[in-house]
C-alpha cells in the first residue's frame, strides 16, 4: 500500500528543495532527467542496488532516505549495507522510507530530497508522485549488465571516480583469478536453491556478485541454466531435472535473516526433503563439491561483494584436486 494523503500537495510544497546552482541531463530509464551535477540528498529506493554502491562509492552523506527491510521484530535496517559497511539506520543519518510496495511518499517529501534513485520496472508507478518531490531517475536494472547499473548509480550521484577506482581493482583481481584457475571453461558451476516447501529448485543463470564473478574467471554452466532466458535470470525445476543441474561444483547459499535458511545444514536439508538421498544423486554432492555460502555479502551490486565471491570461489575451487563430472 501506498500512503499518499491528501495532504500530499502542501507537503510538496513546503520540501521542494531549492533550484540547484548547477544542473545536468541524466538519460535514464524513463527519459532524459534534469538532475543536481552533484546531488546532497538523495533517497534510493532500493537497498542492494542503490543505497548498497552510494555507500560504497562513498556517498553515505548524501542519502536522506533509503528502502530497506523489517526484521522479525519489527525494526528495519539496510539489507547488507548494515553488514559490509556497518551502515544502518540507527547509526547514520539515512531515514527509512518503506519496504517494498508501501514506499512512504509523504516521509520522502519531508526529507527533501533533491534527487530520487529508483529501478524502471519496480518504481514506475510511483514516477508521477515521485517527480512532484524531486528529480527522479529510473536504473534501467535489466537493460544494464552488472556493472552498468552500478555505474549508472554513481553517475547520478556525481561519484563515478571512487566507482572507477574500484573497477580497476577489481579487473585486476580476476585477471589473478584467471591466472589460478587457467581451465575455468573445463570446469562447470552450478547455482541453485532448495525451495521444499513449494516443491522445486531455483537454478540461477545470474546470481549478482557470484555468477558475475564466475563468468568472469570463466566458468562453465550446465545447459539447462546456460540456456535460461527469463529477464530475472532464474528458473524453477521440479526435483526429476536435479541430474540436469548436476555440475563438477554447485554453490548454493543460506540467509540468517531467513528461519528456514539460516545455516549450510539448514540448506542440506531443506535439498534432502525436497530430493530424498539428494547427496548420493547428485555429483558434486557425492564428492563433497557442493559450496554453501551466506547469502548478502554476494548476493548485492557491490565491488565488495565481488571480492568476497570472488575469494570464495578462489578458496573452493583454485589449486584443489577435484572429482571431475563426467556427464552421461
């Protein structure tokens, strides 16, 4: 639901910002957007992929507001900012503006924003309300690849210099990783999700830092998640295709904000009441190659979870002997 009152037009009028000194044309998803050349107070409409890089690119001070999750007991805070930055809400001057679907419009007025971050496909029902506060530009956050909508999010935050710093190390770093693991395309990676309670397993194509990190270095995949088309970038397979996601290694993750997922046993289970003897069937279970990670730190757009994937596929997979799997 979305609060929006009556009201809502003199609290416009009263947090318009003043007219920025100087102004730039940022072309976003939903057109070419007028927008401050260095922008003081921004509100993001997504945690991961937006307050997570502002962050990161060392724009903490600049964000007014940011979307972010409740816990179980009912206290929000900044979906992996918290953990890799230590950036939250009770320790900043970022104000909570609403989960998904019930962003809180009247709270973002009084901020007084002078820039709007939002994601074309998720916020363009709000863009009409959203352009009464403040200039508001959309990531395009399927059109763009990885690195692109982080860098489209440092641009409009007038940080891209700390971005392209980061992407040079970064490049260095796989190129090392590459040096390590020269047979990458010899060796395929599977990533899946056990999901029991609605009978199937989610096999990734994309998987943020992670799969970006592994197609980097060079990893192969199995046909059947190679060949996913869907945007998202995710399937569901019903338990008989579990031979099809088979691979010489599988990462899947747990998430300790999820009851039901919150350690790697959790997750073993949760794949052996989906697949009964899931262990003996599988390759890269039998011979111990399956991988299970905490979800946020690479699940997230960040240069920082990309080194975290990036060690811990190094970790797992470089300089070990392995079974390989040798498809029927």
């Amino acid at each position: 639901m979305i609060r929006f009152a009556g009201a809502m037009a003199a609290l416009v009028l009263m947090a318009l910002p003043l007219v920025a000194a100087e102004t730039r044309t940022f072309e976003a998803a939903n057109g070419a957007v007028e927008i401050p050349a260095d922008p003081q107070r921004i509100v993001s409409l997504h945690d991961l992929s937006i307050t997570l890089p502002l962050v990161e690119f060392g724009g903490v001070d600049k964000i007014a507001g940011s979307h972010g999750r409740v816990d179980d007991a009912g206290e929000p805070y900044i979906r992996t900012v918290n953990t890799l930055y230590g950036v939250d809400y009770d320790n900043s001057d970022i104000e909570f503006v609403g989960i998904f679907n019930e962003i809180d419009l009247e709270k973002i007025a009084l901020l007084e924003p002078d820039l709007i971050i939002g994601r074309a496909g998720n916020d363009d029902k709000l863009l009409e309300n959203l352009n009464k506060i403040a200039p508001t530009v959309l990531i395009d956050v399927v059109g763009l690849d990885y690195f692109g909508r982080m860098h489209a999010v440092a641009d409009a935050a007038n940080l891209t210099d700390e971005y392209d710093r980061r992407l040079a190390l970064y490049q260095q770093q796989i190129a090392e990783s590459r040096r390590l693991v020269p047979d990458a395309a010899d060796i395929s990676v599977s990533i899946i999700q056990p999901w029991p309670k609605d009978g199937y397993i989610n096999g990734s194509r994309t998987y943020y830092a992670l799969s970006q990190v592994l197609d980097d270095i060079g990893f192969a995949k199995p046909k059947v998640i190679a060949d996913i088309t869907d945007a998202s970038g995710d399937a569901e397979f019903s338990p008989e295709f579990l031979p099809e996601l088979d691979a010489d290694f599988a990462f899947s993750t747990y998430e300790i904000a999820s009851s039901e997922q919150a350690s790697p046993q959790l997750i073993r289970e949760a794949f052996e009441a989906l697949i009964p003897g899931f262990c003996d069937i599988v390759h890269f279970c039998r011979n111990h190659q399956l991988v299970i990670l905490p979800r946020s730190p690479i699940y997230a757009s960040s240069f920082r979870s990309l080194e975290i994937a990036n060690d811990s596929v190094l970790t797992h997979i470089a300089g070990r002997e392995f079974v390989p799997f040798a498809q029927n």
